[in-house]
C-alpha cells in the first residue's frame, strides 16, 4: 500500500513538472512561432498610391513597386525591361466622385535606344489607386509637367520639330489632353479640353 501511494506520489509529481516545462518552455516558442509567421504578412504590405499599383501599357500589365517595375525583354533574358513613374503625381479628381485620383508620367526603356513616355491615370476606390491603361505620348520627348483640373489631365513636353533626327533634342513645346471615359484614359481633341477647362 505504501509502495502505491509512493508511485502515485512521485507520477504526480512528474506531471506537475512536465506540465510547468511546458508552460516554461513551449508556450513562449508557440507564442514565437505565432509572431514569425506574421511578420512576412507584415513586412509584404504595401501602401496603395500611385508608385505601389499596376498600371497597363498596350495590353501589358506592369506591377510598380516603389515607382518602378522590372521584368525580362524575352524568356530567359538577361536584359530587364524597365518602367518607372516619372517625376511627381498630380492630383485632382478624374471620375467625378468627389475624392482625389492622380495621373503620372510613365518612361519606358525595353533595352534598346527608344526612351518611350505614357501618360497614365489612377482612380482612387475606395481608398485604394487602380491603375488604369496608359496613352503614349513619344520617344525620347522631354516631360515636364502633368497637370489635373475640371477632370482633364493636361501631359506638357518638348518634342522634336517634323523630319527632326531623334538625336535632335526636343525643343517643341507639346501638350496632350486626356480624360476618363468609361473607366478608360483617353486622348481628347484641344476644343474638348478647353471646354471642360473652362467649365463650360
């Protein structure tokens, strides 16, 4: 009887033990474990402006991170074909919603000589920029400023003057008109744009 009670004793007590070893031990690590598989999900998030969005040239979506987005010329090349947002967003609304969308400047290098510049627009929903389809503007042109008033974005640059070699720096000064239309950016004529402009 006494020999039972000592089993009985000592099991118990060794239950005791593993159980505090556990809470000693294995909790915190569980807690650990907890934290670390959080932290990429955190670390992965990426604010929704107009620099962290897709934006889509000629059928092709390109996802900008921190204003630029890399990707191969062709499968299993080492050139990188380059598009980064250029120069600074302006703000204004596009979609006649009452909250402040943007429109940018987009360059494109494919790895060869031609420079290319888009205009592209965001529209903000809900808090969140989606990008829109981008509209080419030139090769090797001069951005300078976008601008965004009465829903128009206004694209200024320097071209080249007709017959211009494309090494000829661009010294013409260009603007083109765009609006949003059935969730599309598109190009408008110069009467249009000075209606809205004007708000007429």
């Amino acid at each position: 009887m006494d020999i039972k009670k000592a089993f009985s004793f000592f099991l118990g007590l060794g239950l005791v033990a593993f159980v505090a070893w556990g809470l000693a031990i294995g909790f915190p690590r569980f807690l650990a474990g907890r934290q670390n598989s959080r932290a990429p999900q955190q670390s992965a998030q990426v604010p929704s402006d107009p620099f962290n969005i897709a934006y889509t040239i000629d059928g092709t979506q390109y996802l900008f991170l921190n204003g630029i987005s890399q990707r191969p010329v062709a499968s299993g090349s080492q050139a990188m074909e380059t598009v980064r947002v250029f120069g600074a967003p302006a703000y204004g609304d596009l979609d006649d919603d009452g909250v402040q969308d943007a429109a940018v400047f987009l360059q494109r290098e494919a790895g060869g000589s031609g420079v290319f510049y888009y205009l592209a627009a965001a529209l903000n929903v809900q808090g969140k920029y989606l990008g829109l389809d981008a509209v080419f503007l030139g090769d090797r042109i001069a951005p300078q400023t976008v601008e965004v008033r009465n829903g128009v974005v206004t694209a200024n640059y320097a071209d080249r003057k007709p017959n211009e070699p494309m090494s000829a720096q661009p010294s013409v000064g260009t603007s083109v008109f765009a609006r949003v239309e059935n969730g599309k950016l598109a190009k408008i004529p110069y009467a249009e744009a000075r209606q809205l402009l004007e708000g007429n």
